[in-house]
C-alpha cells in the first residue's frame, strides 16, 4: 500500500501536512480541487473510468466515487459558490454533475442548434453569474453555457488551444491563457468581461515572444502566468509590463550540469535544446543560449573563459563565456556526446561519446577542432571522463561497469598498475 496513489493537503504557509488521502484512484490522481468553502475536495483517476471522487479532506473521510467519462478528463471544477455543483471537461465531453445527498448525478452539455456549436475537446473551465459556465475549447473558441445548455460560441477567442481559465470572483471578470501567435491585437493572455464579449489581450515579454501559456491566476491588479516554457510572469493589469519571477529549462531532461571554477555560478544543459546560466546565491536565471538540439553535457575550463557543451547529435560547442558567443563547434561522431572535459591546463578537450570513443582536440590551435588523438578499445559507452592533474592521462567509467586510462592526447591505454596508482586526478576524490 506504501506505493498507492495519495493526495497530501498541505498549509501553504507553514508547510505543514494538514491531511493525507489514501485514493482508490489505482493508477494516479490527474486532477484535484477545493469546494467553495474549501471543506469539500474533488480529485479524479486517470484509471480507464476516471473516477471523480468527493472528499470530507479535514476528516480523510470519502463521500462519494463514481465513474467519470469513458474519456480523458481534464479538470474538474467546483462552482466558485457552490458545494454541490461541479463540471468536468476532457475529451470531446462536458459534465454538469451536482452532489446530491451521498451520491453523485450529472447532466451532458446540450449542443442544441447554435451557430458553430459541435461538440470538441474542452480544456479548461470557468464561471458567470447566473448559472453561465466557460468552457475553453482545443480549437480557440470558448463555450458559453447556461445550466447545460449551449448558448453562445466565442469564436477564437485564442487562435490555439485554450489551456486555462480563470474566474475572479471580485468583479467576475475571466482570464484566458492559450496558444496565440503575437500580433498587434492579440495576446496569450486575456482578459474578458462577466459575459465573454468585451477583451483585453496582454503581449507578454521575456526577451522571446510568449506564446503558449498553461495557467493563469488573478488578483489585486495583477495577473499570474504560467508558461509551457516553465516561467512564472506577473503582470501589470495597468501597464501591462512583465515581471518574469521563476525560469526553469522545458521539456526533456537535464542532463549537463557544471559548476564555475571560482564564481557562484553553474550552468545547466537540457533536452530543450538551451543551455542556462544560473546565479547560485539569487538562484536566479543570468543567461540562457538557444543550441538547437538536445544537450547531454557541458564543462566550464579551468580558467573560466571557455565552456563546452556536448550534444545528442555528436556535435560539441566550444562558447566564451564572456560573451556566450561560439568560438568554436566539430561534429565527428554521429552518437550523443556522454561526457566533455578540459584538461586543468586549458589546452586538450576530450570528448567521449556513445560511440565507445574519447576525442582530443588541442585548443591552442585555434577554433577549427580537428582532433588531433582518441581513444578507441573502450568497452560499452563512455559515461564519465576525468584528467590527471598534469593533464597527460584520462581516465575512463564506462557502460560496462569498466574503468580504463589512456595517456593524453595519443590515446594509447595504460595498463602497468603502479603506473595508474601514481596518477594524481584532478576532480576524482
């Protein structure tokens, strides 16, 4: 049971855990959210039924489950004044579901005969006075409803996806984040009168045009916007000026990941194709670089004035730091760069890839990288290299669980054991 899925309600300001509910969801819980007065939870499953489940979550107490769609759901929403009413939205399907005593009934939108109106995949979900619901749709419109019934179609509203909608309760205005290609009008941000009619878009900056956004929240004149691309931006309603507050890579993994020899500085080398400069101490973003392909590692020199980044496609870019421009770039493999490394005098580079090969490059002779040795007759692939501290030997770890050395930059391999035990690394402890 260790390892069945469980919600955890926690206190946002003290950080303390106030509940924790052991789901019969078997597979995962894909979605949570508070009643009005915040005493009732929903979650749903993202087992095949997709159980929508109401929660006592003071108590730990389960109310009510039932099945929830055939079809993937993709939020489910109280009623900003209600306790008992919800609707759920997912896959080419919209619910009116109302909590009745201990049991859970619902009613289908009815498309009816309104212009444009077919039935699509809803993404995102908010709400009017009088019974009105929003519903935001994966081609841009946005759904208008009064009870369960069709009223009026917002045609492209966005001119993509509407991933999120927000309801502010103070003035009932609504929020919309979406996919929008910028242009003078528009905006991947917008914001709405109670009724869908009147709107406001927000050109957001960060340096690159934002164009894709995933959550937005509103509040005391300002907007809070999540980005696909992992930033959180807080917006002036007034002036409509971006503060970008957390940056983070996108999607993939990261892989790279390197420390300046003598600043609080680290730079980070993701699948996203970016390399990104960090300060330590402010934990913020300084810098990032656009690669255009996955990145699997990276490596400051040891006089901070180069940095390396190996990528999945067996090119590798040598950047001055000073400026990030490139100073030099060489592909001669064709399989993901593992592990890249400067020697602790700054003049050999050594590139080891998964093609079971480590590569030389002689820095001194200038930025045209041609390899001047490497290492072959290595086992499996290379994970990690590191130097001698004199910068005249390599060792190896491989896939197979295997450590080799080889003598720098001919690439010969060393065998003699007393030789390898004299050798002083310069980063193995």
């Amino acid at each position: 049971m260790g390892l069945a899925p469980s919600i955890h309600v926690w206190d946002a300001m003290t950080k303390q855990t106030l509940s924790i509910l052991r789901c019969s969801h078997s597979k995962g819980v894909g979605y949570i959210h508070f009643s009005a007065t915040g005493k009732l939870l929903l979650s749903v499953g993202v087992e095949p039924e997709h159980t929508i489940t109401v929660w006592r979550w003071q108590e730990g107490t389960k109310v009510t489950s039932k099945g929830g769609h055939a079809e993937r759901i993709f939020v489910v929403e109280f009623r900003p004044d209600s306790d008992t009413q919800f609707v759920s939205v997912g896959i080419k399907h919209i619910k009116f579901w109302t909590l009745v005593g201990g049991s859970l009934v619902y009613k289908k939108g009815v498309i009816g005969s309104v212009e444009d109106g077919r039935m699509q995949t809803m993404l995102s979900v908010a709400f009017g006075a009088n019974n009105l619901t929003f519903t935001g749709a994966i081609n841009g419109d946005v759904y208008v409803w009064r009870e369960h019934f069709l009223v009026r179609v917002v045609a492209k509203a966005h001119s993509g996806p509407v991933f999120t909608m927000y309801t502010t309760l103070r003035d009932g205005l609504i929020v919309t984040g979406g996919k929008e290609r910028p242009t003078k009008e528009g905006g991947a941000v917008k914001l709405w009168d109670q009724e869908m009619k009147r709107c406001r878009a927000f050109q957001l900056e960060t340096g690159q045009p934002v164009e894709n956004v995933r959550s937005v929240c509103r509040g005391k004149g300002k907007l809070l916007v999540g980005t696909k691309d992992g930033e959180i931006i807080e917006v002036g309603e007034k002036n409509a000026a971006s503060n970008t507050m957390i940056n983070g890579h996108t999607k993939g993994g990261i892989w790279g990941l390197a420390t300046h020899p003598f600043k609080d500085v680290f730079i980070s080398a993701s699948d996203d194709g970016t390399i990104r400069i960090w300060d330590l101490a402010d934990k913020k973003l300084l810098n990032k670089v656009s690669l255009g392909h996955p990145a699997k590692c990276t490596s400051y020199s040891p006089n901070g004035e180069m940095v390396s980044i190996g990528m999945e496609n067996g090119e590798f870019i040598v950047l001055l730091v000073n400026s990030l421009t490139v100073w030099g770039k060489k592909r001669d493999r064709s399989g993901s760069i593992q592990d890249i490394r400067f020697s602790p005098d700054n003049r050999y580079l050594a590139v080891g890839s998964v093609e079971s090969a480590i590569d030389f490059y002689d820095l001194t002779l200038g930025p045209s990288l041609n390899r001047i040795g490497y290492c072959k007759d290595i086992p499996g692939f290379v994970i990690h290299i590191d130097f001698s501290a004199d910068s005249k030997h390599i060792q190896v770890s491989t896939s197979t669980y295997t450590r080799q050395v080889h003598e720098v930059p001919s690439g010969k391999m060393v065998t003699e054991l007393p030789t390898i035990e004299r050798i002083t690394w310069a980063t193995w402890t």
